[in-house]
C-alpha cells in the first residue's frame, strides 16, 4: 500500500476548498473552475468518508512542501500549487487572477522554473482559458 503523504506540521487544509473548484476533475465530471458538487461553500466535502480515491490522495504543494511559506497558503495566494510530472502546475482562482504576476510570488515562480528547468522541469499558470509558462 503507498505511504500517505505527509503533511506539514501546523498546516491544514481548515475551509479552504480551492482544489474541489479550480482543477478539472474527470472522475467527478466536473470542468475547471466550477464547484464540485459534493463540495459545500465554507464547510468542505459533503461525501467527505466517502469521497473518491483521487480526493484523498490529493494534496497540494503548501501542506507537502516547507519551502512554500505562508503566503503561499491557497486562502491566501488564491493559487494552489501541485506537481504533475516535470510539470510544476499552477492554478490561479479565476477571481483573482494577476497575484501571481505580483511579489512575493513572481519571484518564486521564476526560481522554481529555474530549479526546474536543471532537470527538464517547468513551470505553468493557468487560470480560465490562459496558460503562462514562467521564463526564468
Ligand atoms: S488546495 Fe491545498 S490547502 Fe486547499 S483544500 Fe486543497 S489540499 Fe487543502
Ligand atoms: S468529492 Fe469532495 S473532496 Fe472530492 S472534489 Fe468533490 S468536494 Fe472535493
């Protein structure tokens, strides 16, 4: 069986809900940047014990990942941050599209390209229908 993740210490997901809207979701039918329906605004998931594989497996960047600080915390970047491969995704909450253009994030968006890019890796934001890779 694979190991769980583990998690940060101090760092929870609370009522943040950014990975049941931004991603698309094929399992649940659900298109990017549209609510789960299993998901309820400020409480989280309402088939929670009963949620899919693929939910409870999942978990961003900011709860793995001690080098994101606290500005990177979803409720408060408005992005959420996970691997997929070589590629570093990046999914900015529509509502808020542009922070990531903005410090303290662009800075580190351009030093994880650079980092990656040392191993064929990269870096890309996405939010509706546009898609950024982050130059170095
Ligand atoms: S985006 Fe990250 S912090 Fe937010 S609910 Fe998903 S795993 Fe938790
Ligand atoms: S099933 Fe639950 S955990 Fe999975 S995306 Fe929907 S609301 Fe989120």
């Amino acid at each position: 069986m694979k190991p769980a993740p583990v998690t940060i210490e101090n760092r929870s997901c609370e009522t943040c809900t950014l990975c049941c809207r931004l991603p698309d979701i094929d399992y649940l039918d659900k298109p990017a940047e549209e609510w789960c329906m299993h998901c309820v605004a400020g409480l989280g998931c309402s088939i929670y014990e009963e949620r899919p594989k693929l939910c409870r497996d999942f978990l961003c960047h900011w709860m793995l990942d001690e080098t994101l600080g606290d500005e990177w915390k979803p409720s408060i970047s408005h992005m959420m941050v996970y691997g997929q491969g070589r590629q570093i995704t990046v999914l900015a909450d529509p509502d808020r599209p542009d922070l990531w253009r903005h410090e303290p994030y662009i800075s580190q968006l351009q030093n994880w390209a650079a980092d990656a890019a040392a191993t064929g890796g990269y870096v890309i934001v996405f939010w509706r229908d546009e898609v950024v890779k982050i130059e170095r």
